[in-house]
C-alpha cells in the first residue's frame, strides 16, 4: 500500500534521511524507532508534505506519488499525520476546523459535504473514543490545550478523518500514563484491515500498548534493522548503543 | 512603606565621585559662535580646505536649522553664544613616549582610574584620552600598528589618513542630519579614528575616554570607526565632567562603518555629571551614533547611562547590506533631577535582516526616564526580524517611566515583536533578601544590578565591573 | 425649548477663522493624509431633500430603538424611537427635555485640534442618551454623510449619560451614501456614575471615497466600567480616537477593537487612557489585517498621573500584513508617573503563521480556504466575549464570513 523507495531529505542542505525503504501493507501496523536527530519527525514530515524539505526518492500510497502533491492533497488521498507538537490556532473553533477539513477532503474526493447532524454524529463518536467532553469542540484549536489534551485531539481528528495511513509522530511524548492509554486505546479502535499505521517513538512505552507487526530502527538517517515487535524489546534493554556503533563502522568504511 | 520609601530616595540620593576639576592651563577661545569661530577652530588644528568647507557647509545648514522640540524634556534654553567651542590644555604635549604627557593631566586620570600608563594599564586596552576638546595621548599604537589597525586621534587622522577620513566622515551621520549633528560638524575640536583593515581581528579592545574640564566649554569630538570587509572590533568610550553649577553642552557624533561581514562592538559607560538634586548643573548630552552595516555585518550598541542632567543620544543602525544584524543593549538610569530620553532607530533596508532592542531603564529620586525608539521595516526588508523588549524599573514616587516606541512596517514578511513591563522593586523582594541576611541596600542592588543582567552581559568584563560599580553608586549614598 | 447656543460653541465658531490643520509634526496624526483632509468642508448642518435609498440597507439591525441622523439633522422617517422605559432618556439633541438640555451646555474638555474645534462649532445636532437605571435593549445611533453641494463633511455631537449604577449599551454606526468625495466629524462625550455600566460600540462603515474623523471622550467615576468595542471597517482614511479618564478610584476600561484594510484605505485608531486614581484597570486590545495597499495605524497611550497606584493595565496590538504594498505604524506608549503599578505592553506586526497553515492543509483544507481560516480566526478574536448576536452578525457578514 505505502511504497518508500530511496528517500533522501535535505533541509537547508543538512542531509537528514540518506535512502529509506519502508513497505507499509494494509492493516499494518509499523513503528519507527531510534534515538533523537536520527530523522523520525523528518520522515513524518516528508510524507505529510511539509514545506521547505528537498526530497527525493519514490514515496506512493496505492500507487499515487504522493511527493507530487500538496499538503491537502495528501490528505484528501487519505494521509493523516499525528503532530508531534499540534498546532495552536487562537480564534479558530475545534468543530468548524474539524468539519471544515472532513469536507475539504470529501470534495476532493468528489463525495457530498457531510450535513450538519451527521457531522455531529461522527463527532460524538470520537470525542467518546478520545474521553472529551462536549466543550472540547467549541474551544479554539489547540489553544490552552494541555499536553495531553492536544495529543487527543489529534486521535480525535483521526477518528473523524478515516485515514488510510496514520502516521503518528511521537505521540506519546509529553503525556502521563491515564493520557497514555486514551491515546493509546483510541489508535487501538482505529485499527483496521484497511487502515495501515506508521507510529513513530523513542521509546518502548507506547509499544506496550499499542502492539506493532514491524518494528524498525531509524539511525542517521537509514532503517538499518527491521524485525517484529521483539526488536522493541530488545531495544529497550540495551539501548541504540549496538546500531550507533555499527553504523559510525558503516561511515567509516565507506569514507 | 514609608520607611523602604525613604531609604530607597536615600540610595538614590547619591555624590559624585568624579566631581573634581584639574587645574590645566587651558587655552580657551572666546564664548560665541559664527563663521569666525569655525575659522578659527580650523586654523588651530592646521586643517586642510577640504575640511574647512565641510565645517563652513554644516555651519551654514546648523544656522538654517531649529532646534529640536523637547516632547517629554524639561530644559533651560541653551545660549549657543555664551559657549566657548574650543579649549586646549595649554602645554600641548608632542608626544614621543608617554612618559611626556603632562604629569598634572596624567593625575587627573588616575584619579578617574583610567589607566594611562602603561604599567597600571589594564591589560589589552588601548586608550584614545580626550580632555575637553583634544586628544592628549593614545597609547598603544605601535602593536596596534603591527596590525594594520589605525587608532590615534582625530587630528591625526586627518593629518596622517586624510583619504580615509574624507571617505567616510559624514557618510552615516549627514551634515544636516540634525541640529546637534550639524553643530558638532560646524565645531568639533578632536575625536578619535579607528580603522580595521580587511580580514583583521583587532588584537586588543580600543577605548576612548572623554573628560570635559575648562568651565563654559561645550565638548564636540568625532568618532569614525570604519571596520573592512571580515574584520572585528571592540569599542568602549568612558566620560566623565567635573562637579559645576552650570550646565555644560556635550555634543558628538559617533559613526560607524562596518562593511561586508564586518563586526563592531561599541559600547559607553557615560557617567557624565548629572548636577545636583535640585538640577542645578550637569551636563546636556546630546549625541548622535549610528552604524551602517553592510551585507552580514553586525553592529552592537551597548550602552551604561548613569550620568548627565539630561541624556538625549538614539545610538541607531541602518542594516543595509542583506543578513545585517543590528543590536542595541541599554541600561538608562534617571535619579535626582536627571532626565534620559534614549532608545535606537533600526532601519531594515536589506533582506533577512535582524535587529533586537534590550533596553532596561530605571527611574528614582525625580528622574525621568524615557525610552524613545523606532523599528523601520523598508519594503524590501524580505524576512527581516526585529525583537524588542523594554523595562521600566520605577524606584519612589516622584520619578517617571515613559516608552515611546515607533514601529513602521512596510514588507508583509517581515516581523516585529515588541514587549515592554513597568515594575517596581517589590517589599516582598526586599523582604525575601533580608530575611536571608542582606542589608537593605545590598539587596537594592542586587535586585536593580539582576533587573540589568541583560544588558551587562553584553559588556566587555572590565566595564562590566565599572558599569555596575556605577549602579550601585549611583543608587547608593554612603556605600559604594 | 430653545436654550442660548453654549459659549464654547461661539468660540469655535470664531476659532475657525484661523483654523491651523494637523500636520505630521502632530504627534496624534503623524501618519494621516493631510493633503485629503484638508478638502474636507464643513459648514451648519442641513436637512437633503431626498436621504439617498442606499441608506436604509446599510443600517445594521439591531434589536431596539435607533436614531438616525444624516448630515447632521435627524431623519425622521428613519428614525424609530419607540416606547422608552422609565428613567431613560434617547432622542435628538435639539429635543433634550429642560433638564438635560442645561447639562448640552457642558462638555468635555475643548481639545484644540482643527477637527475638535470644527466638531464644536458645527456639531449643533446629535444623540443624547441619559439612562438611570437599566436598559436591556440596544440603543442605536446611526450617523449617515451624504456629501452635500455647499459642503461635504458634516458633524455631529453624541452625548451619553450614565448615572449611578446604571447599565446601557450603545451602539454608533457612522456610514455614508455615493460616491462623492466628503466625510464624516462625530464627536461622542460620555459621562458614567459611580458603579455604572456602558457597553459603547462603534461600527465605522463609510464608503470608500469619504473621510471619517470620530472623536470619544469619557470620564469614569469610581467603580465604573466602560467596554469600548471599534470595528473600523470603512472609509478611505477612517479614524477614532479614544480619550478615557479614569477619575474615580477602582474604575475599569477596557478597550478593544479590529480594522481590517483594503485598498488604498488607512485606518487610524488612537487611544489614549489616563489613570487619575487609585486601583483602576484598563485594557487596550487591538487587532489589525492589513490587505492590498491599505495602511494601519495605532497609537496606543496608557497614562498614569502621580498617586495613581495599584493600577493595572495591559495593552497589545497586533497586526496581520497580508500583501507587499499594505503597511502598518504602531506605537504602544506608556507614561508612568506612579509607583505600585503593573503595566505590560506589547505589539506585534507579521503574516500568516507557516506552520498553522501546514497544519491545516495536512488536514486537507485548501491554502487559500486555510488562510482564509487563520485571517478569520485572528480577527475574530476582537470578539470573543462579544454577546451582541445582531452586533457579531453585521460584522461577520461584513467581513464575508460567517462560521457562526
């Protein structure tokens, strides 16, 4: 479903990923480890479409190139992105945003606008799914949010965008272990046979609770090992140490 | 209340301890001013024509002028006749060695502590001393010399570079740029030059400093410092005056040019007399100083401002080249009867240009203190960046903080932040430091001495030390 | 019920002679564009024959009574004042019952710029608004500039008296009809008692080819609280400013308002609030988008006189530029001659945040609807604690958007 074939980023020049493979099957679940500055957010950030990235390589999602397209192209072809840190928009109310992307999206996918009841509708069901209550929608978005009332909202932005890939960036950092395990079990309903999951994390925690069928270890830049969720165990025990060291060989040998 | 109230206007209610004149046979022209005067000032410094007729211009355009509407100053009408603009310790030394500088005008700078000599110089500062119009020595000049790095007088700049100076004199800070301005043009006696040649790292940190002496003179010096292509430098100027009962007009230029990746550090502890607590005497300081900065060029301001009766000075920067970076770092102190109306001008012309403001004023006894300032995006200022942040730190009740900033933007991508707090020293902070054993004074200190942290962090660690020594005299009565 | 004409209106009458207009050296308007003030022409006001049919569309409709004025004459025909409850005075100027038509001849102080001094002398008709008591409905004032063969400006003089305790709220709309060039002079004086409430709300709309040069003046007995709201929409150069006195100790202002420009307009808001007392509170809070060539201006003064401790005030200022050729002047001033006060002032000038719209468009919301979006959201800050449904509607709609 998702193909990433050789993807480089630059950003100012700065090469962070230097040729990444990932194959994401439908229902799958992948997560994305490694230690800070080894690229993760970038990655995210390149299959969402941020601006200012110099990318190359082949990036497809159901044979799209998703490189091509803008932001909310992306998005509309079924891309949703969990931010790291969400954005706070002052002004902006939580419901209006919210319906204001489903719709964006279902008119580019040529369906009607969603009316307003069953709008409500889908809402109700996420805000059930994330634990929020009903004031939640009217406030602005993400303004005066705590930690983990943003990384809420943005499962509960999942949840009414029906994505066909997630990608999750860090969403479990900055959050206690209640918020946790909201967040964690709302990603868990979302899982589906049609729906893949990119979940990207330093550490093994949020692993614990959401079980992952790949696990792979992003360093400077490159996958340089991929297994199943025993990896993340591993890692936890012993660290990046093992692939740092490997992959300062791996420079050394080729300089 | 009423008690810290009392001790607070105590502290503030400072002596200075500068307040002594030497007595220098001086030679001193006649008060007044005309074309004669400018003459003359000419024909004593043996200037070449060039000169003369740059002085002669800016007289005419001065004459042409009005003098400046005091919005938030209050201030004796000043008899622009009844000042003498030039005056000249008598016993004009030529300097070999010096050992041959006059042993009465080397006393007075050790009594301001200003090392002359070499032995009790401060390590690594080379030192321009001006006592009232003229330039008495500048020490270290031979391992500046070795360098490449000019740094002598401004006579002897004319003398000795005069391609260099008639460059650039006037290219930041024009004739008729402003009343003051264009006065010093018409009149100034001395001043020091600076020049950095490409690529140099200026070995030492040059300083200037700055002692009117003779009665009813004004001081006018000028300052050029011009920075080449990639080379640096750090400035610092000190002034002092003796203790009058009139009031004594200083009025210089400071100008800077910092070409292409070039980087110039000023900065001025003015300690200037600020007259009594009843505003008798003092000094007016009206000064102008402003850089340009050509591409990746980087100007710093830093200024200490504790003296003066009235300090009326906008160090600015243009930021002309693309990636220029302007900077202005202020602590501005107003006690007795003083009253500072001082800020910056950034004007953004190139893109991705960066200005930041710091400028931290204290108000007590019946000072005034006034931030003025502007931030100026021109339309092809793509990307640039300003931040400014502005503190008023109010210490009594008779005492006033006033910020007046001017923001103009004119290039939709360019983005200015400005912040500014009025605060008073809380009991509670007093209180807090007393209870862990400090004396009320001290405690004064600390917390006004924290309030500047900012900016004294940007001063070279010998005026550091001075800059805050200062503060604490200033706010101080006995201790200090 | 004719009273004698006050003294300060004859000596306006006679300052005009020797009328001296603004220039750049003024301080308070530094920026305006004195070339077209200074074709603007007063002269006594007078009745048009026909008011132009344009105008009864452009009224808001609020719930509650209205006065009109055009040109500085009440319109009968437009007007609708309806049933008043008790201890409530609103009608014209020239109708004030005797008690209040003594206190007309008061005013606030005569300030002496050209603009106050023809305000003066011409503004001899207006509203006056005297409540005791409470007043749930809006009151509205509608003043329309039609420019007019012998002169193209027109003033007029709006009153507004709270007493003790009492509560109103009222709003001013300033329009205009044509094309032709001309303008508007609208003084407002507003007086609150002890404890009194005033919502005041000005709706500045005039058309693109006049001038609008509006003038508020306040004093705030103890406890008073005056919630002064500006949206400055319309004219080419469409100015407002606000004189607030905090006289009584504890009195609280807060002041808050949005312009929005396009075109060549410049939209001028210059408030200055003065701290006279002790404990008083003030807020000025003012949001700017500036489009195409349009040019903002704010001037904001918190002044705070000896023996004004414990006051607290915040004022901010922020602007959005969203073309290459719109610009905007701010100047957030503080004066403070008093110790024990808290002051925090900030401004800020930039455009659309990057990462928002990044944020929005990963959600599928198109660049332009996404900056749509943000534009809105930061101009409708302005209104968040607005309550007015009819107030927030006429805005939203004027502004093209109602996500509501």
């Amino acid at each position: 479903m998702l193909h990433v074939d050789d993807l480089t980023v630059s950003i100012g020049g700065t090469p962070i990923l230097k040729g990444l493979d990932l194959e994401v099957g439908p229902g799958e679940v992948h997560a994305i480890m490694g230690p800070n500055g080894s690229g993760k957010s970038t990655f995210a950030h390149a299959l969402a479409g941020r601006e200012g990235y110099d990318v190359e390589g082949t990036v497809t999602l159901d044979g799209a190139d998703l490189l091509a397209m803008e932001p909310e192209d992306r998005a509309a072809a079924g891309v949703f992105m969990g931010f790291q840190y969400p954005v706070e928009i002052p002004g902006v109310n939580n419901m209006y945003f919210l319906r204001t992307a489903l719709n964006s999206v279902r008119r580019s996918r040529g369906e009607d606008e969603i009316s307003a009841r069953e709008f409500l509708k889908v809402a109700q069901e996420a805000m059930d799914l994330v634990e929020m209550k009903q004031d939640f929608l009217n406030r602005s978005v993400n303004a005066g949010f705590s930690g983990g009332e943003k990384k809420r909202n943005e499962i509960l932005q999942m949840a009414v965008m029906q994505p066909k890939l997630a990608v999750l960036d860090e969403t479990d950092s900055g959050l206690d272990i209640d918020a946790l395990r909201v967040v964690a079990s709302g990603v868990n309903a979302l899982r589906g046979p049609e729906r893949s999951m990119i979940v990207i994390t330093h550490y093994q925690r949020l692993l614990d609770y959401i079980k992952p069928d790949y696990v792979h270890v992003l360093v400077n830049g490159r996958i340089v090992e991929s297994g199943d969720h025993t990896l993340a165990l591993h890692l936890e025990e012993k660290g990046y140490a093992d692939f740092l060291g490997e992959d300062a060989e791996l420079t050394g040998a080729s300089a | 209340m009423s008690e810290t109230l009392r001790d607070i206007e105590k502290l503030a209610d400072a002596s200075y301890e500068f307040g002594f004149s030497t007595d220098l046979d001086t030679d001193v022209a006649p008060p007044g001013l005309t074309e004669d005067t400018v003459r003359l000032i000419a024909a004593k410094k043996d200037e070449p024509d060039w000169l003369l007729e740059w002085r002669l211009k800016a007289f005419a355009a001065w004459q042409q002028m009005e003098e400046p509407d005091w919005a938030k100053l209050q201030i004796a009408p000043i008899d622009y006749q009844s000042i003498s603009y030039w005056a000249a310790p008598k016993k004009k030394p030529v300097l070999d060695s010096l050992d041959e500088v006059d042993p009465e005008i080397r006393e007075m700078f050790d009594k301001l502590g200003i090392p002359l000599h070499e032995q009790k110089m401060l390590s690594n500062v080379a030192v321009d001393a001006i006592v009232d119009s003229v330039s008495v020595t500048t020490t270290f000049k031979e391992t500046l010399a070795e360098a490449g790095v000019i740094f002598c007088s401004f006579s002897e700049a004319v003398r000795d570079h005069p391609d260099l100076v008639r460059e650039h004199l006037g290219s930041v800070v024009p004739v008729r740029d402003n009343f003051f301005a264009a006065l010093n043009s018409a009149v100034f006696s001395d001043g020091s030059f600076c020049y950095i040649p490409k690529g140099v790292r200026c070995p030492m940190e040059l300083s200037t400093y700055f002692r009117i002496n003779s009665m009813n003179t004004g001081q006018f010096e000028r300052t050029l410092i011009v920075a080449e292509d990639d080379s640096h430098v750090s400035y610092l100027e000190g002034c002092t005056a003796p203790q009058r009962d009139e009031n004594q007009l200083h009025a210089a230029v400071v100008e800077l040019v910092a070409k292409d990746r070039a980087e110039i550090k000023y900065s001025t502890v003015q300690n200037w007399y600020p007259g009594d607590e009843n505003g008798v005497g003092g000094i007016y300081n009206f000064v102008t100083k402003r850089g340009r900065a050509h591409t990746d060029a980087k100007i710093s301001w830093t200024q200490v401002e504790t003296g003066s009766a009235i300090t009326w000075k906008y160090p600015s920067v243009i930021l002309q080249g693309d990636r220029s970076v302007g900077e202005f770092y202020s602590v501005a102190l107003s006690s007795k009867r003083q009253q500072a109306d001082t800020g910056t001008k950034m004007v953004h012309i190139g893109a991705d240009t960066t200005s930041s403001i710091i400028s931290k004023g204290i108000s007590a006894g019946n000072g005034q203190n006034t931030y003025r300032g502007l931030v100026k995006m021109m339309r092809s200022a793509e990307n640039a960046r300003n931040y400014t942040q502005c503190d008023s730190l109010l210490l009594g009740k008779r005492c006033g903080a006033h910020t007046v900033p001017y923001i103009e933007v004119k290039n939709p991508s360019a983005q200015v932040e400005h912040e500014a707090s009025t605060s008073t020293v809380g009991e509670d902070q007093l209180y807090y430091c007393r209870q862990r054993g400090m004396s009320e004074e001290d405690a004064m200190a600390m917390i006004v001495n924290g309030f500047c942290r900012e900016v004294f962090d940007e001063l070279p660690m010998e005026f550091a030390v001075e800059a805050q020594r200062l503060l604490s005299a200033s706010l101080e009565g006995s201790v200090g | 019920m004719t009273v004698a004409a006050p003294t300060w209106q004859a000596d306006a009458l006679e300052q005009l002679a020797s009328l001296a207009l603004p220039t750049k050296r003024d301080e308070a308007w530094r920026y305006s564009p004195h070339a077209k003030l200074s074709q603007l022409t007063f002269g006594p006001a007078a009745a048009l024959d026909e008011v132009p049919s344009d105008v009864e569309a452009q009224i808001p409709v609020l719930d509650g009574p209205r006065l009109v004025l055009v040109n500085g004459v009440v319109d009968p025909g437009r007007t609708n004042l309806g049933a008043l409850a008790d201890g409530v005075v609103f009608c014209a100027l020239s109708e004030a019952p005797p008690p209040a038509a003594a206190r007309l001849q008061q005013t606030h102080e005569s300030p002496d710029d050209a603009f106050s001094v023809i305000n003066r002398a011409y503004g001899t008709e207006g509203a006056l608004v005297q409540v005791s008591g409470q007043v749930d409905v809006l009151l509205h004032i509608v003043d329309v500039s039609v420019p007019g063969a012998t002169h193209n400006a027109s003033a007029s003089r709006v009153v507004i008296d709270l007493a003790e305790g009492a509560s109103a709220t009222v709003v001013e709309t300033r329009i205009g009809s044509g094309t032709g060039f001309g303008g508007s002079n609208v003084r407002t004086e507003i007086t609150l008692g002890a404890e009194a409430t005033l919502e005041h709300i000005i709706l500045q709309d005039l058309p693109a080819s006049q001038l609008h040069i509006g003038r508020v003046d306040v004093d705030q007995a103890a406890s008073s609280t005056l919630r002064a709201r500006l949206f400055n929409l319309g004219a080419d150069y469409g100015r407002v400013a606000y004189h607030v006195h905090l006289v009584g100790e504890g009195a609280r202002a807060e002041l808050s308002g949005l312009y929005f420009g396009f075109g060549d307009q410049t939209l001028d808001q210059q408030i200055t609030v003065v701290h006279e007392a002790k404990d008083c509170t003030s807020r000025q809070s003012y949001r700017g988008v500036l489009d195409d060539s349009s040019t903002g201006i704010w001037n904001g003064c918190v002044d705070v006189r000896p023996g004004a401790d414990g006051t607290d005030s915040e004022q901010s200022n922020d602007n959005l530029l969203l073309s290459k050729t719109a610009e905007v002047n701010t100047m957030p001033r503080l004066e403070i001659l008093a110790d024990e006060v808290s002051c925090q002032h900030g401004a800020t000038v930039g455009q659309l945040d990057d990462t928002a719209l990044y944020y929005l468009r990963s959600r599928g919301i198109r660049k332009d609807e996404a900056s749509r979006l943000l534009i809105n959201g930061f101009a409708d800050q302005v209104m968040d604690d607005l309550e007015h449904h009819g107030v927030r509607g006429w805005v939203t709609a004027r502004l093209g958007h109602g996500h509501e």
